[in-house]
C-alpha cells in the first residue's frame, strides 16, 4: 500500500485530500444554514399572511327567508336578491326593483349575524376591499 492511501480516512471518497474534505464539509454547512433561514423565513411569511387574512367569515354572506334570497359579497359591498321560484340559479338581481324587501332581508341576516350594521359585517375584508378598489375595480 501507498502512504496515500493509509492514510485516508476510510470515511473519505476515493481522490479527496484533506483540503477536499474541508471544502466539502464547509458546503454542507453552508448548504444546512440555508436551508434552515429558508425554513424560518417561509414560517414568519405564513405568519404575517394568516394574520392579514380575512377571518374564517365567507365572503359572501347569505340569507333565505319566504322564497327570497339575499345576499352581500363582503369584499365589494354587491348585494343581490332573488326570487328563488322564479329563478332558482339566482341569475336575475332584484334587488333595484325590490329596495324595501332588500332592505328588510339585511337587516334580517344582520340581526342573524351578530354584526349590527354592514360595515362591521365587512370589517374584516377591510384590506381586500382596498386592494380591489387600489387595483380599479371599485
């Protein structure tokens, strides 16, 4: 046997010298802190994302009562109410036509709600509803 080769750690890959093997371990160190910063970034970034996120409210809220239904997308405050025997797939809005039925169905789904008014109901879609309205769809 060589000198070389006794005295090579059986651990070490064929070639690589002491200077090699340093090398290499420096790269695996190098190569494990960013994978742990990575692992905390990612875990601080989901962390500020669920707390700018809207809460557990569906966006749009909804109420059935005598054949109508209404309902307001919390995000850009549209309303909708509909015939439900006349227009089950609620396509056709009345809600113009019918302004005082309108008006009762929300203040029935904000009794229902808890909220007391539809600005506290949309509270929560706050910073969505200004980024739509940032973006020019409001």
């Amino acid at each position: 046997m060589h000198d070389e080769e006794r005295q090579r750690p059986e651990s070490a890959a064929p070639g690589t010298t002491g200077r090699g093997r340093a090398i290499v371990a420096v790269v695996a160190g190098v190569m494990l802190v960013a994978l742990i910063a990575a692992g905390v970034v990612a875990r601080r970034a989901a962390g500020r994302a669920a707390a700018e996120a809207p809460s557990t409210i569906p966006a749009v809220q909804t109420i059935d009562e005598s054949g109508w239904r209404f309902t307001i997308h919390l995000p850009t405050g549209a309303e909708g109410l509909y015939r439900l025997s006349d227009d089950p797939d609620c396509r056709e809005n009345l809600v113009h036509e019918e302004r005082e039925r309108a008006a009762d169905m929300r203040t029935l789904l904000l009794a229902r709600s808890g909220a007391g008014t539809v600005d506290a109901l949309r509270a929560p879609y706050r910073r969505v509803t200004e980024s739509l309205r940032r973006l020019g769809y409001l």
